[in-house]
C-alpha cells in the first residue's frame, strides 16, 4: 500500500516538474524614484495554460507585500508586462510573482520560496545639486489668464549635463517633449485650465552618468473669479470593450465568442479640512456564479479619522488580516501616539450551488463569511509601536439552503460537501526604531483557534470535558458561542504550540549597506483565513545584505533562506530547504553594464531531494553619439532543476527527473532624433531539455523573432504603435505562431484619451492541432 502512496506522489511531482508551461523573469536595472517600473515575464512555453498573474512588492525591509494582479491577454504571446506603482524615498523593492494556471495549480517566480528569496530592485539615489537650478516662475501664487509658464534655469551647469538627459516633472509626470529645453532654460506652459497645487522639478544626468536633480518646487495656481463648486473635485472614467472571436483547427471544435467589458470611475475631491475618494469598478466578467468581480469604494477622511465603505484591503499585521478583500466598513482612528482601526464585513459573497438535471448536487456553494478586526497600536510611528489584534471570521450557516452544501442520496442524512468554518486570531506585534530610518527590530506573535465544521453550533461542558480529558472547564463553551464556536472539529482541540506563530526581525541601513534578517515559525494548526498566501507549519531563517559601492557603480546583493516544515514533528518526514543568491550589478559611467545572478536551492524529504539552480547575466549599453541613440542588450538565463526519489521503502525504487531551460535573447531600441519613431527588435533562443524517468525526454528549440515600433504626430496628439513577432519551435507538432498588433492613441479631445487596437494570433501545427483569433480592443479614458 505504501509503495502505491508513494508512487502516487511520484506521478504527481513528475506532472508538476514536466508542466507545459514555462516562464523566466529578467529584474530591471535599477528603480527609478517617482517612474513607474515595468516587469516582463518571458513566455517560452504554455501562454494559454495561463489564467491569472498577481506580482507582489514591497519596500525593502518592510514586512507585509502588496499585491497588483495582472489581466492576461486573451491573444498568446511571448510576454506578460506586470506594473508596480510608482514608489518614492525608497532604498528599492523586493517582488515575485504568481501565476494560476487553468487547472488549478500555481507556479512562482522564483520558483522557489517567493517570498524568501524574491527578486530585488534597489533604487536610483539621485545626488542633490540645488544651486544649479534656478527657479525663475511661477513666482508664489499665480492668476491665469493667460498660459502660466514654469521656467527653470540650469545655465551655471549647462556645461556639465547630458542634454538629451534633462527632464521635467510637473505633479509627477514627465512634461520633457512637451516642454522647451535649450540655451540653459526649461520651459514650459501649462493649460490655462489648470488650478489648484503645482509641484515641479528638473532631473538630468552629467556627462559622466551620474544622476542629479533639483529642489522640488510648489506654487498655487489660482483661478480668476468665476462660478466655484463647493468642492474641489477632480475624477476620471475609464470604459474598456474588447471583442474576440477564434477559430480552430480541429474538425470538432467550434468556433468561439468572448465579448467583455468594464468600467472603472474615480472621483477625489477635499474642501479644506474634509477629503473624500470613490472608486466604482464594473465588469461584464461578474456573475452570480462566481464571487464579484465589481467593487465599490468610498473613502471620507476628516482629521485623525478614516471611514472607508465598500471594498477594501485591511493589513493588520502578518498573521491576522493581510491582504483579503473586505466588503462592508473600515473606521481608522489616527492620532500621534494612539490609533484604532475597526472592519467589519464579507471576505465571501454567498453563491447558490449548482446542480444537474437530476437535482445531484455537481458544485457545492459559498457560505457568507463575515469578518469582524480591530486593532489597537500605540506609540509614535517613527519610534517605538506596540500594536493588539483580535480577528474573528465566521461562516453564515443560514445564508445557504441545505441542499447547496449537502449532497442527499436516497432519502440517506447526505453528505456535506461544504462545511462552514469559524477562525478567531489574537495577535500581538511591536516594532522599535531605536535610530530613526537606519535600524528596525520587530517581533510578532498570534494565536489562532480554527474550527473547520461548526454545524450543530457549540459542544456542551460534559462533552468538551471529554474530548480534552480534564475534570473541569473554566468556563462553558455554549455560553462563548458570540465569541468562538467550540466543538469536537476545532483543529486543534487542545490549544499549544501547534496554533502558534511567531516573527522575530530586524535591519540595519547605513552607509548604503542595508541588512535584514528574519527568523518565523507557523504551527502546523495555525489558521487565519483572511491572511492572503499563509503558510502553516513552516520554519523560516532569512538573510539578505545589499551594499551600493562606488557612488552606485556597483551593487551587490546576496542572502540565505533556511526553512523546514514539520515543526513540531506531527509528520514522518521533514523537508529541509536551503537557498543561497547572489547577485552583482556594475554599470561604470559611459561604458556597459553588467549584471550576474546566482540562485541555488536543495530540498530534502525523506530519501527524495529536489535542487533547482538557476544562473542569468546580462549586459548592455547605450550608443549615444550615434547618429540615432541606440540601446543594446543582451540577456542569458540558465535553470535547472531534478528530483530524486531513491531506497524508498527498501524497494529500491530510484526515480529521477531533469528539466533545463536556457535561454539567451539579443534587444535594440532605436530613437529616431529626426523622426517622432522608435524602433525595436529582439531574438531570443529558448531551449527546453526534459529527462523523465519514465523515458519520455524531449528537446526543443524555439526562434523568436520581435519588432515593435511608436509614432508620435501632432505634439504628440496621436500615437500610432506596431508590433508583430514570429515564433518557430523543433518540437513534434513543430509550432509555428504570428503575432500582430496594431494600435494608436489619440487625443485630440481635451481631458479625453482614446485608445484602440486590433491584435491577430495565428498558430499552425503539423499535427493539425492550430487555430487563429483576433481581438479588437476599444479604451476610452475622460479625466474632469
């Protein structure tokens, strides 16, 4: 019996390991203050085994991640572009990546412990120069009636900047093609429309790369008398349609439909001391069947209070609420050493199950789930913190009807195929700063109770007495039913070390050495369900240094992971994991840059071992005295993982499986100085390799051609783009794949973006297995 478990598990890890899908990541080069970054996921194989990707950041040295999802584009590709907002005085950003598959399964990336080992971005420190700049207007307050010109002058410096380097950036936008930059002046008019509070500065780069930036400036810019609403209100609408229609190969396969759209409206306004903020988001995607897809916000924020209705995120702390969307209401009480924080309301809408024409229950439904949260911190934010946590979530038994969660058989009891849960959390956590934005020490500790099936409500004091083997009870649980449903199905039933968590961290920042480290342990009956990606019964020992070197002409990144389940020896086997990275950046002034990367990791379970190592290096560089400025690059990824399953049992199993991936892709972006265009192309050459046990190894090399092009026409009023790229593989069903797009924005209205598309895909296959689509795309976009 023990044999077929176990090759139960071997199949199952084989399956995982020889997945169809394929994805690598490249890090950017570096983060830039107030710009928004773009990470690309490279798809060498299984696009359309994709359903969903979410990327989670954060701040080095911050606790908790924060998470922007990705919609996948219904035509394949050979890219996913995720985005992370724009982030200020940071020392940089840790991410990674999730991807759901359409089978259910998740894949990371870094495939190994994410969130451990993520993938590291540190910051651009410009250098400040203030007395090169020279603000000449807008002088103070200013009344248009005529254009309101910002001008800046560099000409003290003009000699020892990169001309094509300077920018502008007013309330965060860089203005630089529609402003005037010559003879040691930035200049610029603004909309006559514009009121209200400006901020601006300039940005540039010397001629021997190195970053510097001015002040930031502000100016109030007043209209003349005229009609005022009551409020300062600014907002914007955003309606996307798209329209997909495919068609397939296979003589039995239909063609097929998906027509879809959504909405979202924004609207923020204050009136001095009152702000408030609304957000409306509607998709054609939500159904009755599924948990919504619309959300709905409205934020009122007076001094020292918050309320928030509709949708939102709470984050208490790492163990209570993290990450869960809430529907319901948020009241945030905020003053210098005090602040409270209240939520209440659904983290699951109900949804009715589904049955088939026999009345036989085919999909259970969603009971309501229901959360109540406060927490309670005390002490200055920039000091010393000590916070409290208490998290209930409950289940709602009443908002289904029977035969939605329990299949009934013949007139039998039934069989309940969905059981409603009761989670309570008590949390605690402090974080110190004992000197100011260089060093943190924090720790955090949480207690949960779970109860996985609470149908027939509390258990009476005889019978718990029972079950937990004592002489008495401090008190009864039918009496504590408003607090926590007590009954033989808690996990566990004798509280412990089992339903604990801990975190214990800390980091240093000086001399842009920045240092952490982070020790946690998760029981292996430790639930909190409103906790997004919580992991139980885990041990976790983290190391990183980042050390910035030669006025940031070198960086050097490297860390350790240390993680074992099995805390409290519950199971037979344990799996120890260690991972090592490093990775090197030197970009020295007007010549190339390199980076290195190194991730090793090794796993042991038993007499099984999984190791994946993984090796990427890139370089590139910018050929500015060209006659058309051009950026070369050229990137190498190396991975490689196996599984080794030996002396299982003493039956002298012994199983192993490889898959290497290798890639290497060549990259140009051309700027045409004379002509509003750029110009890219890109080949890249990814290789497959599988050794399976069972025999079934494959090689495969796939070709990938890219070129994109932009356009810029009427100061930018139109932006007409092109891309298109060729895919052709050596594999059995020989793949050969067309993508194509083309799009342009317009804006010729005023406050009014327009952007429409229309995207083709075309495979073809030797085994007749192709299909080809086509989607137009229609986004229009009003800002008032």
């Amino acid at each position: 019996m023990k044999t077929i478990i176990y090759a139960l598990i071997i199949a199952l890890t084989m399956s995982v390991l020889l997945a169809d899908v394929i994805v690598d990541h490249v890090p950017p080069l570096i983060l830039r203050e107030n710009e928004i970054t773009v990470l690309k996921i490279s798809v060498a194989k299984g696009y359309e085994e994709i359903e969903s990707v979410a990327v989670f950041y954060k701040s080095i040295g911050e606790g908790q991640y924060s998470v922007a999802t990705l919609s996948v584009p219904a035509i394949p590709s050979n890219n996913l572009d995720a985005l992370i907002p724009s982030m200020k005085d940071v020392p940089g950003v840790e991410y990674f990546f999730q991807l759901g598959l359409k089978d259910g399964r998740i894949i990371t990336l870094p495939e190994m412990q994410p969130r451990d080992n993520p993938y590291l971005i540190l910051a651009d420190l410009p250098d400040k120069v203030d007395s090169g700049f020279v603000k000449l207007s807008p002088e103070g307050d200013t009344e248009f009636g005529e254009d309101v010109v910002i001008a800046v002058s560099y000409f003290s410096i003009s000699d020892k900047l990169d001309a094509n380097s300077i920018a502008l950036i007013v309330d965060g936008e860089d203005v630089s093609k529609k402003a005037q930059i010559s003879s040691g002046i930035v200049l610029y008019k603004m909309k006559k429309n514009t009121s209200g509070s400006v901020s601006f500065s300039v940005t540039a780069k010397t001629i021997h790369g190195k970053s510097v930036s001015s002040p930031g400036w502000n100016a109030t810019v007043k209209p003349k008398a005229e009609l005022k609403l009551p409020m300062n209100i600014t907002g914007d609408v955003t309606i996307k349609t798209s329209y997909k229609n495919a068609s397939f190969d296979e003589d039995n396969s239909d063609d097929e439909t998906i027509k879809r759209a959504n909405m979202l409206l924004q609207v923020r306004g204050s009136e001095k001391w009152f702000k408030f903020a609304s957000r409306v988001f509607l998709s054609s995607l939500n159904t009755s069947e599924k948990q919504p897809f619309h959300r709905y916000t409205l934020e009122m924020e007076v001094p020292h209070f918050k309320l928030v209705l509709g949708d939102t995120n709470p984050y208490f702390s790492t163990f209570s609420f993290a990450g869960k969307n809430l529907r319901g209401v948020s009241a945030k009480l905020d003053y210098q050493v005090y602040r409270l924080n209240i939520v209440y309301g659904s983290v699951l809408s109900v949804v009715d199950g589904k049955k088939n024409d026999n009345g036989e229950l085919d999909r259970p439904g969603t009971f309501l789930r229901n959360s109540f949260g406060i927490r309670q911190e005390v002490g200055e934010k920039n000091s010393f913190v000590w916070g409290l946590d208490v998290v209930r979530t409950k289940d709602a038994i009443s908002s289904l009807d029977e035969d939605d969660y329990i299949s009934f058989i013949q007139g039998d009891e039934g069989t309940i195929r969905e059981t409603p849960k009761d989670n309570l959390i008590l949390s605690t956590d402090f974080v110190a700063h004992p000197i100011r934005n260089r060093v943190k020490i924090g720790a955090s500790v949480s207690m949960s109770f779970y109860n996985n099936n609470i149908i027939g409500g509390a258990i009476p004091a005889d019978s718990l007495k029972k079950e937990l083997d004592v002489d008495s009870l401090p008190f009864d649980p039918e009496k504590f039913e408003w607090l926590f449903i007590m009954n033989k199905n808690i996990q566990p039933i004798k509280p412990g070390e089992s339903n604990l968590a801990y975190e214990l961290y800390g980091s240093v920042n000086i001399y842009r050495n920045f240092f952490s480290i982070n020790y946690s342990q998760v029981g292996p009956a430790f639930y909190s369900i409103v906790s997004e990606n919580m992991l139980n019964d885990i041990r976790k020992l983290s190391v990183t240094d980042n050390v910035i070197l030669f006025k940031n002409k070198m960086i050097l990144t490297g860390g350790i992971n240390v993680s074992s389940d099995n805390v409290i020896k519950t199971k037979q086997n344990t799996t120890d994991t260690v991972s090592l990275f490093a990775n090197v950046f030197i970009r020295p002034a007007n010549l190339p840059y390199f980076r290195f990367g190194f991730n090793s990791s090794n796993s042991e379970t038993g007499s099984s071992e999984t190791e994946l190592n993984s090796f990427n290096v890139s370089s590139g560089y910018k050929l500015k005295d060209f006659s058309y400025p051009t950026d070369f690059r050229i990137d190498f990824w190396n991975s490689k993982n196996s599984i080794d399953y030996s002396d299982i049992n003493a039956n002298s199993i012994s199983l192993k499986n490889k898959n290497l991936n290798r890639n290497i892709a060549l990259s140009t972006l051309t700027e045409f100085t004379d002509f509003p265009m750029s110009l890219g192309f890109r080949y890249t050459l990814a290789t497959t390799e599988e050794e399976s046990a069972g025999g079934s190894d494959e090689n495969i090399n796939r070709h990938t051609i890219s070129l994109n092009s932009s356009f810029e026409f009427f100061e930018r009023k139109m932006r007409p783009d092109f891309r298109i790229s060729y895919m052709t593989d050596d594999s059995s069903s020989k793949n050969n794949r067309i993508n194509l797009l083309i799009g342009s924005a317009f804006n010729f209205l005023e406050n009014t973006d327009v952007y429409g598309s229309l995207m083709f895909n075309d495979l073809n296959t030797d085994e007749k297995s192709g299909y080809n689509e086509w989607e137009s795309v229609l986004t229009v976009r009003y800002k008032f």
